[in-house]
C-alpha cells in the first residue's frame, strides 16, 4: 500500500483538497475562492461515485432518483445523485468558484452558459470493461438477481463529449471552446463495478482471466479512456483508484458467512484493490513522466487509505 497518512475528516473534504491541490495550485490558503483562477470548468467520466442523474435519461435500473436519495439536498428531492446530498464533484466545483452543482450532461434542459463550465458524463452502473455496463445486479440478504442492462459506458461517454465540444463550437466558436478544454480539469472515477458487479459476481470474466490478468485487462482499458481524452484536448486530468471494495455492504452481504450477523470486510477484495490501485498510480506517473513537456498534469487520487482509516476509526481522539 502507498504510504498510510492519517486523516479524521470526512472522505469527500480530502478529495475535495486532494482536486483542489491539483487544479488550483493552491499555496498555503484553502479557502473558497471567486472564479477568478484559471479553471475554466470540470468534466467528469465515470459511475455512481460520480453521475448527477445521467441514469435518469437513458433505460436503466440503475437510478437514484427516488427517495432517500436527495433527502439532504436542494429542496430535499432526488436527483440521480446516488447520496443524500452533493456529490464530492458538486464540492469541488463549488469550493473553486465554477458554480454550485456539477449537472449531467444529458439533462435537456442545460443552456450553453451551464453547458460552458462544464458537466458530468457519469453513468452510475457503468466500468471500464465493456461488459459491466450491460449489468444489473440486485442483492439481498436471501437472494442474488442478474438482469441484463444498459448504462453509459466510459466509450459512451466519451462520444458525449465529442458531442458536447461540437455543440459548443457552433454556439462560441472553436478557439473559446479550445480555450476552456486547454484548463479545464477532467475527473475520472470508475473502476469498482468491474470488480464487484462483474469479474467476483458473474462467471464470465472468471473462465478467461485470472485476477492479474484481469487487473492488467481493465487497466488496458482505462489507458484507453485516458489516451482518447489526451486526443480531444484534456490536459489536467485525476484519476481516482478504487475504494476498499471488500467493506462494501454490498459485498459484504454477498461474502459473508452470516451476512445478518458477521459484517467484517472482506479482506480478499480489499487486497484486489489495493494491488490494482499500485499498478494504476504507477501507470499514471509514468504517463505523466512522459506527457510532462506537453503541460501535462496527471495524478492519482488515493482514496483507498483514508476510507480504510475511517472504517477502521484512526485518526480520532
């Protein structure tokens, strides 16, 4: 594992400041501040950690537009959020000064002013191998159901993108678009539901790749991802690893021998994990070694360690 720090406050604040470092350069001050920076505007791809209600435009099981969901939020209704409140894309976006909340792109309803500071591309549901988008999975403490479905996968996403930089080039023109891409800051969090929902549920992936191999396979295919945004401009972009899947409550429900009674994590899944996250940090520094002439800005955002430490209670006095 990277080395442990110890954090006592909340997940979404260190990823916030873990974004914050990143795009704002921010040099001893960490405080809000007016859009007055360089940020032009945000664009996130991903799932769940990450769709502000994308999921509520296209045919899908995998929506959280009813309640609890929302209960903390502006006028206390649903969104798609999959929280009770704001997403950490939404406090990022509004600690930097680009506006409030992050929206997703498929909302009908987003003008060009909206449009210009960016969106979300998220599907929640969605991974980057592309069979785990076309996969719903539905568990209880007594039952486990498979259907088959369809959310936005990272390809998907991306060709909304294409689409939103042509939308945009008709109504500012291509040199103002080719500004606001050149600093803009792009997030991608993804990952998880390959693991959970595919490779450890189903069958599937499990006759041909061993967890290496399949590790190395989903790696492959976020390179992809993160080579595509290069070609259409991105030049700041985060990545964030995956959580500590094995303390998931879904996956606990799923592998625990009284999953009633015995809610410990898992520790074989959170071992996956933490192998995967190695590999991807050493991927995106050695991408950023070789792209850092190009004003390139690539960095890996752990978000494995301070969730474990909250799990486990460090850090509390």
């Amino acid at each position: 594992m990277e080395s442990c720090h110890k954090f006592s406050f909340p997940l979404l604040t260190l990823l916030s400041l873990y974004m914050l470092f990143f795009v704002a350069h921010a040099e001893g001050s960490l405080t809000p501040r007016p859009f007055n920076n360089k940020i032009t505007a945000a664009f996130v791809f991903g799932d769940s950690t990450v769709d502000p209600g994308n999921n509520n435009y296209v045919k899908t099981l995998f929506r959280g537009n009813f309640p609890p969901y929302g209960k903390d939020f502006r006028d206390h209704v649903p969104t798609g959020r999959f929280t009770n409140g704001k997403l950490s894309t939404d406090l990022i976006v509004s600690y930097v000064g680009i506006k409030e909340y992050l929206p997703p792109y498929l909302d009908p309803n987003l003008g060009i002013e909206e449009l210009m500071t960016g969106v979300s591309f998220a599907s929640a549901g969605s991974g980057f191998d592309p069979l785990t988008p076309q996969i719903s999975v539905r568990i209880s403490p007594f039952s486990l159901f498979f259907l088959f479905d369809s959310v936005i996968s990272l390809p998907k996403q991306l060709e909304y993108f294409k689409e939103y930089k042509n939308r945009l080039q008709s109504a500012i023109g291509n040199r103002r678009t080719e500004a606001i891409i050149k600093e803009a800051v792009f997030l991608i969090s993804c990952g998880t539901n390959d693991f959970v929902v595919n490779y450890f549920t189903l069958p599937i992936r499990r006759k041909s790749y061993t967890v290496s191999a399949y590790q190395q396979f989903v790696l492959q295919s976020f390179k992809q991802v993160l080579q595509d945004l290069w070609d259409e401009g991105a030049r700041r972009i985060a990545v964030t690893g995956l959580p500590p899947m094995g303390c998931l409550p879904a996956v606990i429900t799923l592998y625990s021998k009284n999953a009633i009674l015995e809610r410990g994590c898992i520790e074989k899944l959170s071992r996956v994990g933490m192998e995967y996250n190695q590999m991807l940090q050493n991927e995106l520094n050695s991408m950023q070694g070789r792209l850092a002439h190009l004003d390139a800005k690539i960095t890996y955002v752990d978000i494995f360690t301070p969730l474990v430490d909250i799990i486990q209670g460090l850090g509390k006095h």
